[in-house]
C-alpha cells in the first residue's frame, strides 16, 4: 500500500502543476449511450432524470456541462487531483447550477455508501494507473450501477500501442521520473523532435518511429505528461479487458462511438476475413479488428450479464423509431456502405428528401416520423437502411433526447451561458449543445460576450461598430457614415452567428427548460 499511496501523491502533485485540459467527450452523454441500447434492444435508464457517475472527472469539463444541459439528473464527479476539483467547483458556482458534486479523492478507496447509478462515466484513467485501481473501476461499476445501468471505460490497446510504447520507453529513459513536470516534458519534447529527424527513413522501423515521434511532440504538455511519462500507461488487449470485466459482472455490449467497432465495414475483405476467423462471437469479431486495424484506443460500453442475456445483434426498424437523428449530410450526399458491404449512393428520391430534411435541421435532430413524413412502406424501408448505415459509420448520431437550438437569424440571439462563461474565462474551446469542444475562434469573444439574450441584432451592430480597431471589419475612412461601417459589421455578425448556429452554441427558450 505504501508504493500505492506514494504513486497517488506524485500523480497528484504532477497534476496540481500541471492541470490536465478536461474537456467534453460527446459519447459519454447519457442519451447517446441510451440510443445505443436501443438500438441493441435493451432499455437504459432516462437520461433527462438519470444518476450519472464520473470517475477521474479532472476538473468537470466533461461532467458539469452534461449538468448544465439535464437540470432534472444527477451528477457525480470525483477525482485525485485537490486542483482539478477546486477548478471544477468554481465552475459549478460560476454556472450556479444544484444537480452536481465533485469530491477529491483516491478511486482505489472511494466509498460511495450503497448509492447507485445509472451510468458510470470513466475516461482516461483505466490504461493510466495500477492495476489494483483498475480493480477498484470495475468493483465501484458492479457495486454502484442500477440493474439496467450503462458503463463507459476508454482504455489504450494492443496491437496499436506497440509501437508507442517504444517512444514512451525512449521518453521515460531519456527523462526520468524526477523534476517539475513541465522541465520533464522540455526534455520529452527534445528527444522526439531528435527522433523526428534523425531516424533512418528507408527502414520501416525508422519511418514508423519517425511518424510516432512527430505526431507525438505536435500534442499539448499534459498529453505528454499523460501518456509518456506517468508511471503508469498499460495497454491491453480488448479480450483481456472484456475478461476482466465479466470477473466483475460486467459484459460488453459494443463501443461508445459506434462506427469504430465496425471499421471492417469499409473493406469487404476484412470482412470475410474477420468472419472466417472470428464467426459470430461479438468479442471475437472486435478483437479480429484490432489485429487487422492496429487499433490504439477503446471507448467499451460495459452493461450487467443479466441485461447482456437481452441484447439483440441484428437491425430492427423498431428501435429506431422512438430515437432522435442528427447528421450534417447535403443533397450531394456522397454515399455509405450498406449491408453487404457494397458501396452505395442516396439515389433513391425518398432517401435523398429524407436526408435533406436532416440536413437541413442540422445541428438539432428530427425523428424517424419526421424524417418519413408521408412515404410509401417500401420508400419508409429504404430510409431506415440508409439511417441504419449511416448511424454505423458514424455519419449520424443518435439520441433518445431531441437536441433543440437556436436559431442564427434570430432577433435577439443567445449563446448557451455555459459557453459565455467559458468564453469569458478565455477557455481554448467552448463546450456545445452537442457535447462538443469548438475553438474559441469559431467567433470574435467581443461578441460572445454580448450574445445574452439581451441584445437584438440592431444593438449586436451598433456595439459592435465601436470597436473597427479590431480587425473584425473592413476599414472604413475617417469620414465614413453611419451606414458604411454598419453594413459589413452587419455581415460579419450574421456571419458569425451562422457558425455558432452550425456548432449548436446558440440556445432558444426551450432550450434548457426541457432539459433538452
């Protein structure tokens, strides 16, 4: 226990100087798991009313906005850094929000006094400490998820990390495991970029260590401390993990971003090949791909045995009707691949309205009533092959929550309050409707900051043209009207609010209230 508790203290201290960019991860939300479910036939818990659990929440850029967005459930974040937490409970207070918690603490000794709930959160920490703490991860989902719970744990794998251990071997040798952590990854950083350019780039070897290493040095401070010199970063293979996990009564229903559990979709010899090897064993068949594609990353969405015994493996147009769809497709569509593992292209006339309904409403969602409002039975059948295809390859998401937005052309325009305030705190990235990380760049901060709900679109000009210093508009002359400096302020604004609309940054008044 001694060696444990002074690993907890160096991480602890490593990530109290160095914070970790807690950020949100789309898959994690609750209604997306839910859909997931659903589409496998079981019922998960309602996400609007749900009990939700983060281990190694950082400082909650991950959990709080998830609060925010579903006033009606409950949340639970904890994690081992005293930093990262007091982070996130300035955030809650700054929102004001009531439904959340945040505790510091060891996951290798949290206690959670016979409270259950319905999903369990863990991402980026399994691969990242010992294995009595990836114990405990599993022992704290058996013990805490409700009968019909969901849980999510991403973890590095094999084959793919082969390769990246041999640069985290270099690193870790080169470096040590003394010193400040930012001097540690100075000296990372140097020793990859040696790497970079100094390995032979006519061997394989030499190439592939070559591309790992620049890859590697473009990432951020923490990612390197995080992957390259903690103490701790085992992969495993997926097998291994799902063995461990069904120790703990825990089976695995499929991945968190649904599209990578099926890459061999896209190559119709993989396919076969995975068939033949794996037959229709679902393990199997996700261990196959990971040979074939060198996966090195794993989001697994875990559910009870007892539930697991429900699951159903083929496509049923039923589970899709109760489900919200969201997809940023054109009328040019360029195609997917359907059944057979055949390329095809949205041709057929009802496909194609269905999918520029969908676009068109994008980034809020349409139902399967909506998007096969008045077809035929045999135009409704190839609509939802289409949806079934697309939501496989990852070019549709699925919720059972409809995502409502506002509206870029609207009179007084209003940016979701979570994304001012991290606008305001000049935060790198803002945190959508659709549980997304946006660049702040995606508009000027002047005018995030004024997007209130308070403002119409004649004052969002007027304030706006006070500030041409800025760079944001074209330069005017010193004699210049009104009217001229107006106009391309005017343009610039309903551009930017464009952008915003697109990124599901602007709410309307339904918004929240819903829990929506």
């Amino acid at each position: 226990m001694e060696v444990e508790d002074t690993h907890a203290t160096l991480v602890n201290r490593d990530y109290n100087l160095l914070p970790y960019p807690s950020m949100p991860f789309a898959y994690t939300q609750p209604s997306r798991l839910a859909a997931l479910s659903a589409l496998f036939g079981i019922e998960a818990p309602s996400a609007t009313e749900a009990s939700v659990l983060e281990l190694g929440c950082a400082s909650g850029g991950n959990i709080i906005p998830l609060a925010a967005r579903f006033p009606n459930a409950r949340f639970v974040g904890m994690d081992l850094s005293e930093r990262h937490i007091s982070q996130g409970r300035q955030r809650i207070a700054a929102l004001g929000i009531e439904n959340i918690e945040l505790r510091q603490g060891d996951l290798a000794a949290a206690k959670f006094h016979r409270q259950k709930f319905d999903y369990v959160i863990c991402h980026g920490v399994f691969s990242w400490v010992p294995k009595s703490v990836q114990d405990a991860i599993f022992r704290t989902c058996d013990e805490v998820l409700t009968e019909n719970g969901m849980a999510t744990i991403s973890y590095n794998v094999l084959p793919g990390w082969h390769l990246r251990n041999i640069v985290r071997d270099i690193c870790i040798y080169h470096v040590g495991r003394a010193g400040p952590p930012r001097e540690r990854v100075a000296k990372a950083r140097g020793v990859l970029e040696s790497i970079a350019q100094s390995t032979n780039q006519t061997e394989p070897y030499g190439v592939l260590l070559r591309s790992e290493a620049k890859r590697i040095a473009r990432r951020p401070s923490a990612y390197i401390l995080g992957e390259f010199l903690v103490a701790d970063n085992v992969p495993c293979y997926f097998s291994e993990f799902v063995q461990r996990a069904e120790l703990s009564g825990l089976n695995f229903l499929c991945e968190g971003d649904l599209n990578s559990s099926i890459p061999e979709i896209r190559d119709p010899k993989i396919r076969r090949l995975n068939k033949a090897l794996a037959g229709s064993d679902p393990v199997d068949l996700e261990q196959y791909i990971d040979f074939f594609v060198g996966r090195t990353f794993r989001r697994s969405v875990l559910i009870r045995a007892k539930q697991a015994r429900h699951v159903k493996r083929d496509r049923s147009v039923e589970r899709l009707r109760p489900l919200h769809f969201a997809g940023c497709v054109h009328e040019k569509f360029f195609g997917y691949t359907d059944e057979k593992s055949r390329p095809a292209k949205a041709t057929h006339s009802a496909v194609r309205v269905a999918l520029q309904r969908l676009g068109k409403a994008y980034p809020a969602t349409l139902t399967l009533e909506q998007l096969t409002d008045n077809v035929e039975r045999e135009n409704f059948t190839r609509i939802c092959g289409t949806l079934f295809a697309l939501v496989v390859a990852g070019q549709v998401t699925v919720s059972t929550v409809p995502t409502t937005v506002g509206r870029a052309d609207a009179e007084r325009p209003k940016m979701w309050s979570l994304a001012r305030i991290e606008a305001e705190a000049k935060q790198p990235w803002l945190t959508s409707l659709n549980h997304v990380p946006i660049p702040l760049e995606v508009a000027p901060r002047e005018l995030l900051m004024l997007l209130d709900g308070s403002n119409d679109r004649g004052r969002l000009i007027a304030l706006m043209s006070r500030r041409p210093k800025n760079g944001l508009v074209p330069a005017v002359g010193a004699d210049a009207n009104n009217e001229a400096i107006g106009k391309p302020v005017a343009q610039y604004i309903d551009q930017a609010l464009s952008r915003l609309a697109f990124h599901a940054l602007l709410e309307n008044s339904t918004t929240l209230r819903s829990g929506r």
